[in-house]
C-alpha cells in the first residue's frame, strides 16, 4: 500500500459506522504490524466495541488477527468475559438475547486465547 493509499484508508476509518469496523482489517494488514501508533489505536477502539451487537462481529476478528499485538485488549476482553451481567443487546426475545451472549462471550473467550497465545 502507498503511503497516499494509507491516508485514503485512514480517512475512511474515521467516520463512525460499520464500514470502520471491516476497514480496520484492511488497515491492519496494510499497515499495522510496521506502524505501532496504528496497532495501538485499531486496540483501543476494537476492544471499546468488542461485546457490541453490531459492530463486535466485526472487531473481534481483527483483533484476534493482531495476535500479540493486541495484548492490550486483553484487560477489556477478559472483563466483558467475567462480567456477570449479560452484554446490552437489542433482541426480540429474552432467550434470543441469552443466545447473544453466550455466543458472543464464546467468541470472546476464542480471541482472548489466540492473542495470549501468540505472546511469547
């Protein structure tokens, strides 16, 4: 990627919506592992997302792409993972609503362990 292709990335990561979530992806393997402030910016705002019901189907997967790099999601993760409260979510049923968050916490509990186990 050029460098000017990486300012036009950048600017779409920008605006809050969906299409944040599945550029970051791209903005990653593009640029992340040679750009720290990147990483540390794709971990701060991923991990803000990741019990979301729109947008952490989104995040989750990048983060667990960042691996090592993604070691400060780790506090966040394992928070949403032990909270005993169920995630925020807008469902038609109660039982659709626990669905949500047992398979959102399993997903999180995938990515907690692929990042710690990429840390040496």
């Amino acid at each position: 990627m050029t460098e000017r292709q990486g300012r036009q990335a950048m600017a779409l990561f920008e605006p809050e919506s969906v299409l944040k979530y599945e550029l970051a992806g791209v903005v990653w393997r593009h640029r992340g592992v040679a750009d720290t402030g990147i990483a540390d910016r794709l971990v701060a705002e991923l991990s803000a997302v990741a019990g979301d019901q729109y947008v952490g189907a989104h995040a989750l997967p990048v983060l667990a792409d960042m691996g090592r790099h993604a070691a400060g999601a780790l506090p966040r993760l394992t928070a949403l993972i032990e909270d005993r409260c169920r995630l925020p979510v807008n469902e038609s049923t109660e039982w659709a609503e626990i669905r949500f968050d047992e398979t959102r916490r399993a997903q999180l509990v995938v990515v907690r362990d692929r990042i710690a186990a990429d840390i040496p």
